[in-house]
C-alpha cells in the first residue's frame, strides 16, 4: 500500500504531501497500463474475428452456413444486428456535431477541458514532488470533470466503426492518459500533477467550437484560430512536460540532476525555443529536458523552413 509523508506534524499547517516514488509511478502506470492492455485486447478481439469470419467462409457451405440460414437462428441473429445498427446509429446522431445535442456536448467537453486545464495550472504553483492532499478543493471538481469524460468516451468508443483507430486518435489518448490518473487519485486520497497538461492539446478543437457558435464566419478568422489553436495547444503541452521532466529528474538518476522550475518559466524556455532564439537564462538540465529540447528545435526549424 502506497504510503504517503507529511511534510509538517499537522494538517493545519500544509496540505501538501510529498510524494514517493511509488504513488508517481502510479499515476504513470495506470495510463499507460490502461492505453496499452486496451490495444491489446482490441487487437485480440480483431485478430479473432478475422479468424471466425475467414473460417466461415472455408466451412460456409457446411454446417455453420445451415445453422445461419436455419429460421430461429437466423430470425434472431438478423435482429441481434439491426438492434446493434440501430444503437450506434442513436449514438452517432446523439455525438454529431450537426445536432443541437451533439453541438451541446461537444462545447461541454471543451468547456470542462479547459476548466481542468485551469485546475491542472493552479496546482502546478506546487513543486512537482508533492501531492495534494483531499482537503484542496479543486481535487472533487476534477474528478466530476473526469467522471463526465470518461461517460463521453464511452459513447464515443461504442459509435466508433474501427475501434483500434478510435483507440489511437488524439482525442482519445488525451483521454487515456489523464482520466484514469484521477481515479487513482480518489483511492489514494492524494493527487499529483503527473501527465494533466495533456488536456491541453483539446484547444486545438477552438476553430470547432468558434464555428458552431457562429464567432467566426469568413475564412481567414477560420485560419487564423486553427493558428492560434495550434500554437497555445503545442506551448501549454510542452511546457508541462518540460515542466514535469526537470522538477522531476532523470529516472535513472533518481532525481539528483532536478531544478525547481516553474510553470510559466517552461512556458518561457518553450517560447524562446519554437521562437529559436535561445536566450539562455533557462535552461533544460535533464537528459530527458534537453533531448526533447533538441527534438523541439529541430520541428521549430523545418517550420520555419516550409514557411519560407
């Protein structure tokens, strides 16, 4: 059982918690344990398909083809197929973005991402070793917002035709990795920044949003916050990550190559570098800052090479 240190002898004094590294790794694991044994499983479940339908195929003049165009069987597979045709259906209509409903839905879940994402901005005034305890009352708040996501995401993985491809769109690994994370957090009664800023990568569903409430109409407005949506989406994400990684240290070091930095000074090194200029007052320190830095870089460079 995790275990977790207070940093002073009363709760009075600081709900703060230092984190060990086992609840960090459990915040981690539970993503990407949750992103990979899905596709697995999806996978398992296609691979076996595939082998029933090609079987039935070899043997469909044999007994299964007698069975499937036997009456009872036939009669109830014939509505097991239009029930499921017609459920997803539903749904579709229910998530299209062309119905009241579904318009509804989708600005609720960009409001909520980015309610989540100002959560995930005001902890990260913390230092990235410590957890929130229960009594920081922005916790429940995100768990309320997760709790909506995690029932969106449902519907969406049931009315989507290839589920591996859902499992793999943006949308859906932003959700991945930043919805389970919070459950862990309710069992462990503490919560930790961990991979949260990937809910900023949901901005860039801005332009959807501006169009269906009718804020912008000509072309060049549709441009221009496609511009502004990338732009911020790829800073606020980098930033957290730069931000994660160099407060937090190289794994196989332990930490000991780590520096206190803030959130918006991550946003500053993030900016100095798309911008490459490189001013040199912060810097990456860890392996893992650096080579993400160089990576970075190079993308800034071959952007500004293309816009030439």
């Amino acid at each position: 059982m995790f275990q977790t240190k207070l940093r002073n002898e009363t709760w009075e004094d600081l709900p703060k918690m230092s984190c060990t590294t086992e609840i960090q790794a459990a915040f981690i694991l539970s993503s990407f344990v949750t992103f990979f044994s899905g596709l697995i499983i999806l996978l398992i479940f296609r691979l076996i398909w595939r082998s029933v339908k090609k079987w039935q195929i070899i043997k469909g003049t044999g007994i299964i083809l007698e069975l499937f165009t036997s009456g009872t069987i036939a009669r109830s597979h014939v509505r097991s197929l239009h029930f499921q045709g017609q459920f997803r259906d539903h749904i579709e209509m229910l998530l299209s973005a062309q119905t009241f409903v579904g318009q509804v839905l989708v600005i609720l879940v960009f409001v909520l991402s980015i309610g989540s994402l100002i959560i995930y901005f005001i902890n990260s005034a913390d230092p990235v070793g410590s957890c929130s305890s229960y009594e920081d009352k922005t916790i429940p708040i995100d768990l309320v917002f997760n709790a909506f996501f995690s029932f969106y995401f449902g519907l969406r993985f049931m009315a989507a035709d290839d589920k591996i491809k859902f499992w793999l769109e943006m949308n859906s690994i932003v959700d991945i990795f930043t919805i389970p994370p919070t459950f862990i957090s309710y069992y462990l009664k503490s919560n930790w920044l961990g991979l949260r800023f990937l809910r900023a990568l949901r901005l860039l569903e801005l332009p959807q949003i501006l169009q269906i409430l009718r804020a912008i109409k000509t072309s060049n407005s549709v441009k221009f916050s496609k511009l502004l949506s990338i732009i911020l989406s790829t800073w606020f994400t980098a930033a957290g990550f730069i931000h994660l990684v160099e407060n937090s240290g190289d794994p196989w070091l332990k930490g000991r190559n780590s520096q206190n930095i803030s959130y918006f000074e991550s946003i500053y090194l993030v900016m100095a570098t798309t911008s490459t200029v490189g001013f040199g007052d912060v810097v990456a320190k860890t392996s893992l800052g650096r080579t993400f830095i160089m990576f970075f870089t190079l993308g800034s460079l071959v952007k500004n090479i293309f816009n030439i």
